[in-house]
C-alpha cells in the first residue's frame, strides 16, 4: 500500500477525528479510503448514466438535451 502525505483544512480534519473517535472508523486512512471508494462507486454510476443518454441523444429518441433529461428525471424523482 503507497504512503501520502496531505494537507487538509481544519473543518475537515476535525470531521475525521470525530468519525475516528465515533468509532465509526478505527483510522482516519480508513475513513479517506472509504470515503474515495464510494467515489469511484459514484463514478461509475455517473459514467453509466451518462452513456445511457448519450446513446439516447443519437438515437433520435428524444430532442431533450442531457441537462433536460437530468432535470425531468430529478423532478420525477423528488415528486
């Protein structure tokens, strides 16, 4: 496992020790690789939809742009 080295401002810092001290998690690189998994799980999902409404978009099956289809999609979502 690589090492690092970070800075972070202390709002953030703080959040960490009170997650740590939550036992939540037993060490803040525990937290922030957490933290980066849920991200890159984010990603994915981010990139799927994304290809989802490109392919949309070309097929002709809607004159919606991205943002239009995201907004709708939102707005049924929220109720």
């Amino acid at each position: 496992m690589s090492r690092q080295s970070i800075s972070l401002t202390e709002p953030n810092d703080d959040w960490l020790k009170d997650q740590v001290k939550s036992n939540e998690y037993s060490s803040k690189s525990e937290l922030i690789n957490d933290l980066i998994r849920q991200a890159r799980h984010q990603q994915v999902q981010i990139d799927w939809i994304r290809a989802k409404l490109e392919k949309a978009e070309s097929s002709g099956f809607t004159n919606k742009s991205k943002a239009e289809i995201l907004a709708e999609s939102k707005s049924l979502l929220n109720g």
